[in-house]
C-alpha cells in the first residue's frame, strides 16, 4: 500500500543538467543534459553515451557521432533525443519497484506554450510516468531555497540556469511577476568565445569557455586580479596556441550578458506591487541556478539594486529539490502544479 507513494520522481529537466530526485531517497541523478548518437553505415542512429560521458565527447567526435544537447532556452528542441535522455536517467536511477508506474513531477519554465508542455509531458509519460505534474521552474527554486512561498509575503526569486534566466516575485503560492530572458549560462560561455576569437583571433570550444568561465568568470571586480591559460586553435596561422588571459578581460566579456540579467531584475522590481516590494527590501533577493555561482553576481545585484543578495544554499539543486518538496507535499502540488 504505501510502496505506491514511493514510485514518485522530481526531475530537473535543465538545459544544461538534468537532475532526478526520488521520494525518500534524495538526489539519484545529476548529469549534463548531453545525449551522443551514433549513426551507423546505413544511417541507423542508436545512442551511444548520455550525461557527464556525451559532454566529454562535445567537439572531439568524428563525423559519424553527434553529441547533441536536445534542450535549447530552456524548451525541449530535439523531441527524441531528449526522450531518450529522459528514459535512461529514469531507468538507470530508478532500479527499485520499476513495476510499478511512477507520479512524475517535471519543472518547466514559467510561461512555456501549451505545445511544449505537451511535448513536455509526452516526453515524460513516454518514459513510463504514470501521472505527469508540470511545475513553474521559479516556483520550484523558492520552494528548494527554503522561502515561505504560501505565504502572503513577497519573495523574489532569480534562476540563472544555462538557457534562461527566471525572475519571479511569488506571493500566496503563485507568481505575481515574473520575466523569462534567454541570457544565461550559454550565452555567457559564447560571449567568452566571441571575445577570444576577436581579440586574440583564437578558437575555443565550448568546455572551454565554460571552464574559463567557472574558474576566473566574474561579474564585478575582485580583491585581485587571476590569471588562465587559454588553449586554441590559432586562427591566422592555422596552429593550435596558448595565451594568457585574466580575470578583467572576461568580466569585460561577460558585461552583456550580465548586464541583461540585471535589467531583468530591475524590470521584475519596477512591476512588483508595493506591498511585496516593501518585504523584498526585507528579505532580499535569492539566486538560483548555476548562474548565482558566477563570482560576485551577488555583489553586483547588491550595488545596482540596493537590496539585500542571497545565494540558495546549493543553487544547481535548488530546482530538483523544489519540485521534490512539492511532490511529498500533495496540497501545494495540487495548487502549484500547472493544469
Ligand atoms: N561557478 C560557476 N560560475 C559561473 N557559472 C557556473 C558555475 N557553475 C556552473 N555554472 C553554469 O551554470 C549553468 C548550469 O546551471 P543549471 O544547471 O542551473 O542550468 P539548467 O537548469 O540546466 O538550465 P535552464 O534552467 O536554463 O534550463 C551552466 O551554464 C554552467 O556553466
Ligand atoms: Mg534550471
């Protein structure tokens, strides 16, 4: 009888990661939304690696591989790739009581068209759900951040995630302002590469600039000033090349890209009703997603907003432990839960 609850999974369905949750046993996946596909001589595909080992793979497959990221903005772009992805993490994180049909809680973006929620939920019943719940990804942040979203109190909530940044101020268990702008992880990352290639006329591939990003990345000045070596491909002489690069020429790069998440939160705070603003001023502002690591996001959100910045213990969780929460919690699902 209660082995029937147990079946339920939250998932993260990121543009970047997917992570998986599993009532009463916690985080049981947490990998790169990366499916590589292999095409045999007559052009069958199968799929050859999925997660951490098809990123290892992006930009060093032959021609007969495509390692390919089947979200785009935060919306499924490959239907059955990321089909596929969905039902591997499922089946290799899920190896109790697969008999039974699990309740599947699924976090989406807010604002997302009925199209993609029923791709969305296609992708998931496909995959053996039993039962779909689609959640509003800011909801589900503020809801894994631990803030008190039923209750008639402003909360601001600012998901920086790879394809989208989320901005929603959540009052009563529902959003009452909000702005979706596709500026995020990725485009931060091609900001990066587009900078190199211009100044120093040098290629890099995409884990690269991540990784440039992740180490010195910043988004308002530090005490010092750090340094990375930077490997290419030269673009004049034809050769691959290192140089050097710090700390100030990737924020310099990075400016765009962070300058729009702020105007986003601006936009967000300048259409929040007085009475919330009043509690935001309070409580601050909270930032989820892999984004709030960016270095010194929250100083620069501090200085440009006058208000109080607070990182989500765990950002790149915040989510899948949201829609976990939500899941056990069958009155805010119901209320929560998109129809
Ligand atoms: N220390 C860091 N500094 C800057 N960016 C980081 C850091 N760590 C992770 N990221 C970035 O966070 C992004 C992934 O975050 P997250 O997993 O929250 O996204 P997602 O949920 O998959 O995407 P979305 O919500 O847009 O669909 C990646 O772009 C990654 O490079
Ligand atoms: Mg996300």
């Amino acid at each position: 009888m209660f082995s029937f609850f147990t079946s339920d999974i939250a998932i993260d369905l990121g543009t970047a990661n997917t992570l998986i949750y599993v009532k009463g046993e916690g985080i049981v996946a947490n990998e790169p939304s990366v499916v590589a596909v292999q095409k045999d001589t007559r052009g069958a595909k199968s799929v050859l690696a999925v997660g951490k080992a098809a990123k290892e793979m992006i930009g060093k497959a032959p021609i007969n591989i495509e390692v390919i990221r089947p979200l785009k903005d935060g919306v499924i772009a490959d239907f059955d790739v990321a089909q596929q992805m969905i039902r591997y993490f499922i089946k290799h994180a899920y190896k109790k009581g697969s008999f039974i049909k699990p309740r599947i809680a699924i976090g989406v973006p807010y604002g997302i068209t009925e199209v993609e929620k029923r791709t969305v939920k296609e992708a998931a019943a496909s995959a053996g759900a039993r039962e779909v719940f689609l959640v509003e990804q800011p909801m589900a942040a503020a809801v894994g951040a631990h803030l008190p979203v039923t209750e008639p109190t402003g909360n601001m909530i600012v998901d920086i995630g790879g394809g989208t940044t989320e901005v929603a101020v959540i009052s009563l268990a529902g959003i009452v302002c909000s702005q979706s702008v596709k500026i995020a992880g990725d485009k931060m990352d091609e900001a990066i590469t587009n900078y190199i290639k211009k100044k120093y006329n040098l290629q890099i591939g995409f884990k690269s600039a991540e990784q440039i990003k992740c180490t010195i990345g910043n988004a308002f000045p530090g005490e010092k000033k750090e340094f990375t070596e930077v490997k290419g491909l030269d673009l004049v002489a034809g050769i691959p090349k290192t140089i050097e690069m710090n700390s100030e020429e990737i924020r310099e790069s990075l400016s765009e890209c962070v300058g729009g998440i702020v105007q986003a939160v601006k936009a967000v705070l300048e259409k929040t009703p007085p009475q919330l603003a009043a509690d935001i001023v309070d409580k601050g502002i909270v930032l989820a997603g892999g984004g709030a690591l960016l270095k010194n996001l929250d100083i620069l959100l501090r200085e440009e907003t006058n208000l109080p910045v607070i990182i989500a213990e765990d950002p790149l969780k915040s989510v899948v432990v949201g829609i976990g929460r939500i899941l056990e919690d069958i009155d805010l699902l119901r209320t929560v839960s998109l129809t």
